[in-house]
C-alpha cells in the first residue's frame, strides 16, 4: 500500500534504521500468504540486512538473512522461474560472504548463478538489474566483475522506473539512481556522476546519505 511505501521511503532516505525495523515488525504482524507480499517482506529484511551489514553487526544480520531465506525457498519451490525471488536468492547469498571470508569463491559463483538466472527469466526485471548490477559493480573482474555492464544494468533500471512514472516516493529509484551515480565516479565519468548526484537531490534534498556523505566526498575529490 502507499502509505507502507512513504514509511519505508522516508526511513530509506533519513538512513534511520529503527524506523526501518518498525516496517519489518509492522509487516510481520500480518499474515502473508501471496508471493506479492512475502516479496514485500523479503525486501524489507534486504535492506536491513544491508544496514547491519554496514554496522558490522554480522549476528543480527545472520539471523535476517535466514529469516529471508526462508521465505525466498519458500516462492521458489512453488515458482522456480520466479526473477525476483531469484534475484534476492543471489543477494542473500552474496550478504553472506563478509561472514565467511574463506568461503568466498563458492558463496560468489553461487551468488552469481541465481542472478544470471534470474536475469535470463526477467531481463528488464528491476530487482534483477539493481541485484545483478551491484554483484558485477563490486566483484573484482577476476571473479566475474563488469564495471561497465554494471552500469548499462543500473542505466536500465533507471530508464524502465522513469518509463513508468514510478519515481515518487520511491526508495527503489534512489538506490538505484545512487549505484549509478557512484560507478560513473568509480569508473571516472566525472560529468555523468556530478549530473546524476545532482539529479538526486533535485528529487530528493533529503536524501541524507548522497547530502552528507557522497555528494560532498564527490567534490571534494574532484577539486584536488
């Protein structure tokens, strides 16, 4: 519903995590018994996960992703061909690798291999170009990374949430709209990244991660 929507956005863009955590408990309070919905759920733990991932806090962040898990096996044994499902079963599986640094290559081909499945379903799934996208972005190309094809993913997304007119209020569009800002910095397209970070808080003046942080590292970076 919309108005879950405006909580999630609004705890997305303040970065606030207990407001975050209040949708989850929300949202685990109701009884879920479609794919739609679990995915919704899902995609809350996804988030926090990352939080936690951020924090360090590896045991609360386990315990998230085996609560996410738990529902993608779910949607999977009953729809195997589902993108979305697919693409968080790649994430989740992704999330765990800081935990398990000897572990790497198997949790990374494993995590690979769900999101290039995942794609080969849904090409112009969103979860799937963002999930996809960020997985090429930050894995080192020995291992199967693709700066550039991340971007065309990310650039994708973007055009196929503006295609719809789905951009306000829209936590998704930011994230993305923010991966896609931060690799053309990353791969020295200086122009692209200062219009999109611009692009950003246009939309959203708010957005404190892009204000206080990126933005300004961005400037500062480019000055010297």
């Amino acid at each position: 519903s919309q108005s879950v929507n405006i909580n999630t956005y609004k705890a997305f863009i303040s970065g606030n995590r207990h407001a975050w955590l209040n949708e989850i408990k929300t949202h685990e309070s109701m009884k879920i018994s479609n794919t739609g919905l679990k995915l919704q759920r899902i995609e809350l733990y996804y988030v926090y996960t990352g939080f936690l991932l951020a924090d360090k806090n590896y045991s609360e962040a386990t315990k998230y992703i085996q609560k996410g898990e738990t529902l993608i096996d779910d949607i999977l044994k009953f729809e195997p061909e589902n993108a979305s499902a697919l693409a968080f079963k790649g994430s989740f599986t992704g999330f765990k690798i800081p935990m398990n640094r000897l572990k790497i290559l198997q949790l990374g081909n494993e995590s690979f291999r769900y999101l290039h499945l995942a794609y080969q379903y849904d090409p112009d799934n969103l979860q799937v170009l963002t999930d996809l996208g960020s997985a090429l972005f930050f894995t080192p190309r020995i291992f199967g990374g693709d700066k550039m094809l991340a971007i065309q993913h990310f650039e994708k997304a973007v055009k196929i949430i503006e295609g719809a007119q789905i951009t306000s209020y829209n936590w998704k569009y930011m994230n993305v709209l923010t991966l896609l800002a931060n690799s053309y910095e990353k791969t020295d397209q200086v122009k692209k990244a200062d219009l999109t970070y611009q692009k950003i808080l246009k939309i959203e003046p708010n957005y404190l991660r892009v204000k206080n942080q990126l933005y300004p590292a961005f400037l500062k970076l480019i000055k010297k």
